[in-house]
C-alpha cells in the first residue's frame, strides 16, 4: 500500500560555507543520506514501534530526572546502546556536531545564572536525549518509519480524513523533487551571475518560484494522465 | 482503436485552440505536425481527458472523454515530453509499481511486470538506481517503460525526441517501430513522420491538411515553413 | 485534496528543504547569518494558504524526523526533538497555516471593499498588499514559532524566561528581513494567478 522509500546510496554532506564551489554544485545533484547504517546488530532487528514507544517513554521520563549521577549514569548506559548500534566515533560526531555548540553556549549560560550543577544537568539530559534518539534513527530503516507512521494514520484513514495513497505520494514526490530544486536553484543562480546580477533571495525568489508553479501543472498533468 | 472527434472546439484561457474539429482515426501510425502554438498539444491532451472538450465529443474506442475519464485513461498511455516531469518517485522501480497500483493489486506481481517493462527496453538494469542519477536518455527510456507497464492500448506521444540527442533519438525510432499498439506522435522531428501511416498537419486551430507522410511534410514546408 | 494540491504541496515542501540546506547568508548590520528556512515557510505560507500550507510544514517536519538531514546543518531524526530547538521547528507548522491564513483573508477584504464602494473603486496598491503579507508573515513565521519556542526553550534548558528572550532577540532582525523579501515575492507571484 505504502510504497518502499528506500535508503537512496551515496551519502554527500553539503558544504556550509564559502562561495558555492563546483563540489557544492555537484552535492546538490547528489542524493540525500539518510542517519541509517545497516548492520545486523539486536538493535536493528527489534521492531521500530517498540523503538520509537521506548525512547518517547524514556525521553519523557528523563525529564523529571534530577540527580546529576543518574543522568551520567543514563548518558553512559546510551552511549554504550550507540556502540551497540555498530555506530563509528566520527558517524556520531558529524550528527552531533550541529548541537555541541548550542549545548555549550547553553551550558554557560545556564551555569552562570543558575549555578554548575543545574547547568550539567540540563547539559547531560540533552545530550543523554539526543544520543537515545539517535540509536533509534541509526537502526531504523526509512522503510520501517514509513511503516509506524501509516500506522499512526490507521485511525485516520478509517476516519476519512487521510488517504495512505496520497501521503504516500507526496512523501515520494518530495524526495523526488529534492535534487531538482536543488540544480534549478543553481541554474536560476548561474544565470543571474552571468548577466552581472548579485543573486539573492530577493532576485532568485521570483524566477524559483514560477519555474516552480509551472512545473507544478505540468506533474500533476503527468499524474492525472496514469490515472 | 477508433478515436473520433466530434465537432470538437476547445477553449484555453480565453482563446480559441481548436475550432470545429472533426475527425476519425484509426491508423498503426500517426503523426501530428504544426507550427507552434497551433493547437496540437490541445489536440493530443483531448484524447487522454487532459483536456474536455468546450463543444463537441471526443470518443476513444466508443468511451467518451466527457463521461468516462478514468476508463479512457487506462486504454490511453500518454508519454510527456519532459520525463522528469514524468517520473514521480524517487526510485526507478517505485515510480513503474505505482503506476500499476490500480491495474495490478498483487505486489508481487507488480514488481515482476515493473522489471518486465524496463528490460523490454533495456533497461532492466536501472530497476534499483534513484531517478536523478539517471541520465536524459535513461530518464526517457524509464518514463516510456512507466507507461507501457500499463499495457496501454493506444499510445500518445508529445514532442518524444525534442530533448534527445542524435543516438537517442535513432534509438527511440527504432523502438517506436517496435511497439505493437497504434500510437500518435506529435512532432517537430519531421524525420520521424516517414513510418507514420497518416500524418495530420495542424495549423491556428484548425485541420490544415490530412494524408499521406509525402504529401503532409511537402504541404507543410510549402506553408508553414 | 486534488492532484494539482498534492504537486504544490511536495513542491514547495522540497523547496523549503532546498532553502534551508543552503549555506547561511552573512549579511551586515544582521548579527547571526541568515538560513533561509524560515524564508521557505513564509513564501509557502503566503503562496499557498493555509490548509496547503499547514500540510507542507508537516510533512517537512516528518521527512526531517524520519531521518533524513533536511534541516539546516543537515540536522536529522528524532533527536531533533531532543534538542532545545525543537519547539522552533514545531512551531512552523501552526506558524505557517495562520501565514496562510492572513495573508488569504486581507484578500476577502479587499474583494469586500471593491464591491460596496461605488464611487472611488478600492483597488488594493501593491504596497498595500506587501504591507498585509509582512504582517502576515511576521506574525505566523515570528510571532507564534517564537511563541512556541521559547517556552519549549525554557521547558528543556531550564533556562530562565527573559535570558532565554534575549537569546533568540538576536535573530529577530533576521526574521523580519525574510518576511518583507518572502512578501515581496509572494505579492509578485499571487497577481500571476498560478496557484
């Protein structure tokens, strides 16, 4: 019924500074990866339901938690989890890399209006969340996700409100679409440098936008025509 | 097959496209040509429902576009000019399976007619690959074998080799040649028209001339080149 | 929901993952440089109204949580959710329906007033018109996903309410940057009548 999103191969990160160098062009021709690492580990073979229900369970949990000890002790007791997973040091760094500035800044703050303990506290939950909700992504294949969530819609659907063929084509033809607005940007780019134009949201906005809806009428004719 | 048109005329946004259309067609072959913007694309899109018709009917093998739009679509395959505008899926193979969601209600079985189609073309190879890794051609090809999984009983084509190199091109004659089923062609490659059975000149809306490839192509480099 | 809506809504749900995978903007006189993410919901939210737009962000947030990095930093999965900033990204998806919502109701007024006045025809100037989509998109894409953020913000860092304002002030001027660009082209694209 729900059609298989598998993990597209090839994994790119895209670049985050500096001028948009051929490379970066080239990333955004590139697919997506996704956080999954296949592996055979007991992680990977338990059900994603009774993954994602542990981890909400948990992460609520923790919240009430106050112990600084405790919390270290969960940290560790994840971190372990993560190993488990089969996960690389320099896999889990790329993730949390984004967060460990954010945390740190917060940790600061926090421990400078309201003393050291509560700000490692609130920097061990984090991370003790983070690290748990990243063990779920990296032994859950898209397709299994896909799966809870039509699960999730059941009542819906039974209710009328959702149609699982529909959802399921606009998640396909959003991953679909990705890589396409990605070169298109580029091209509406190159041709605004080319005639001597600074691109810009501003500039860019417009012609993005009406090769955008044009295509629009044009897919969903496609569409309509398979019937 | 039997496409008929009757006393057709077709409004888009507030212009007239087609006007007073009459015609049957029931040839192997058929290609369509005109000048841009002479209607042609509107003609096509009449058969497959794309477009209704303001006055008039269309009649594809008896079914009326009017009435019953989805039993016409499933006898008609439409291939797009532009394939990514096409492909709808990310995955090759997802994109073929969907569109035998309603013909075939076996998975199983819809995965196998998905990797028959595709290898029917050559491709049998690209089941597994995502769709923008695909080159222009290889695009073509999937969106071709996306439609002929649905085992269509009447093909349309619209502008098939605009986008196409010199290679892909012969390579697409030559399959067209091939395919069993009647198929129309709306086209700007006049070579193509030479293994058409019937060739439909269309110019400002109107039928401007109806016969042989010979005589049509002479007609249209007479007067509309 | 006809096909042509799902199109739009996997179409502009792509160009907000385009947008937001963008290398941040550095513009002067703004503190923090600028991702265009929020530049992507308020466009969907002013282009599309809002039960489409309401639809994208959800199924933005969803691809995100999924699993794959359509976030801004190429973030991804459920530990989004963990982190002190998820209630910025939830709150997008309210946010962008009562954009939609706005910006589609200045237009019944505008329609209201053609109508009754007789004499001097009430024709909304563009001016006018972008003037009604900044507000619209300030006060869904600003005002309510900060609304929902920095409480969320201080629920998970304990951190306390006003340090926590002070915190996120910094990329209000931002913000409002992205609303008027978002409102002029969103003003540009509606007269075309494509949607």
């Amino acid at each position: 019924m729900v059609y298989q999103l598998r993990r597209w191969p090839g994994i790119k990160r895209i670049a985050r500074d500096g001028p948009l160098t051929p490379t970066t062009q080239d990333s955004y021709r590139k697919m997506l990866g996704s956080l999954y690492l296949p592996s055979g580990t007991w992680l990977h073979l338990a059900p994603a339901g009774l993954k994602l229900a542990v981890l909400a369970l948990s992460s609520t949990a923790l919240m009430w938690v106050h112990s600084p000890l405790l919390l270290l002790l969960t940290c560790l007791l994840v971190c372990l989890l993560v190993r488990c997973a089969g996960a690389s040091l320099q896999q889990v760094w790329r993730q949390l890399r984004p967060l460990v500035w954010l945390l740190l800044t917060l940790g600061a703050l926090s421990a400078w209006s309201q003393g050291v303990l509560q700000a490692l506290e609130m920097v061990l939950r984090l991370f003790t969340l983070v690290l748990a909700a990243l063990v779920v992504s990296m032994t859950t294949p898209l397709t299994q996700m896909m799966q809870v969530v039509v699960w999730l819609l059941g009542p819906f659907e039974r209710l009328g409100w959702v149609d699982a063929e529909k959802v399921a084509l606009g998640f396909g033809l959003t991953l679909r679409l990705i890589p396409e607005l990605g070169v298109q940007w580029q091209d509406i780019r190159e041709a605004q440098l080319a005639r001597g134009l600074t691109p810009s949201p501003l500039t860019m906005g417009v012609p993005m936008l009406l090769r955008t809806l044009r295509r629009a009428d044009e897919i969903a004719e496609a569409i309509d025509a398979r019937g | 097959m039997l496409i008929e048109f009757k006393n057709v005329s077709v409004e888009r946004e507030r212009r007239l496209v087609l006007t007073d259309l009459c015609l049957v067609l029931s040839e192997q072959r058929i290609g369509v040509i005109g000048p841009n913007g002479s209607g042609k694309s509107s003609l096509v899109r009449l058969i497959n429902g794309l477009l209704l018709p303001q006055t008039g009917q269309v009649c594809v093998n008896g079914l009326d576009t009017g009435k019953d739009v989805a039993a016409v679509r499933r006898q008609v395959g439409f291939v797009f000019q532009n394939p990514d505008n096409q492909i709808v899926f990310p995955m090759v193979h997802e994109d073929i399976e969907f569109g035998l969601k309603h013909r075939e209600p076996d998975p199983k079985r819809r995965v196998l007619r998905a990797q028959a189609a595709l290898e029917r073309l050559g491709v049998g190879h690209l089941t597994e690959r995502s769709v923008h890794t695909l080159s222009g051609g290889e695009r073509q090809l999937v969106a071709l074998a996306a439609v002929l999984a649905t085992e269509p009983e009447i093909l349309v084509f619209d502008e098939p080799t605009t986008q196409l190199d010199l290679r892909l091109r012969n390579r697409f004659e030559a399959h067209l040649a091939g395919l069993p089923q009647p198929a129309l062609v709306v086209s700007h490659d006049l070579a193509l028209m030479h293994q058409m059975d019937r060739v439909l000149v269309i110019d400002q809306g109107q039928l401007a001339f109806d016969g042989v490839p010979t005589e049509a192509l002479a007609w249209y480099q007479a007067h509309c080149a | 929901m006809k096909t042509k809506d799902i199109v739009l809504i996997a179409l502009f749900t792509a160009l907000i993952v385009v947008l937001s995978l963008l290398p941040p903007i550095p513009l002067p006189l703004i503190p923090v440089p600028l991702t265009l993410q929020t530049f992507g919901v308020m466009l969907a939210g002013l282009i599309l109204g809002p039960a489409r737009a309401g639809l994208v962000l959800l199924l933005y947030v969803m691809i995100a949580l999924l699993g794959l990095p359509v976030l801004p930093g190429g973030r991804a999965g459920l530990a989004v959710l963990a982190g002190p900033t998820a209630g910025f990204l939830l709150g997008m998806i309210p946010g962008a329906f009562v954009t939609g919502w706005l910006s589609v109701l200045s237009i019944q007024n505008d329609k209201s007033k053609e109508v009754s006045s007789s004499y001097d025809t009430f024709r909304p100037t563009p001016v006018w018109q972008i003037a009604r989509y900044v507000l619209a998109a300030v006060i869904g894409g600003i005002v309510l996903v900060y609304a929902i953020g920095i409480p969320w913000l201080v629920f998970v860092t304990k951190m306390d309410f006003a340090k926590a304002c002070w915190a996120m002030a910094v990329f209000v001027p931002g913000d409002v940057l992205k609303a008027i660009v978002a409102a002029v082209v969103a003003q540009r694209i509606r007269r075309l009548n494509m949607v």
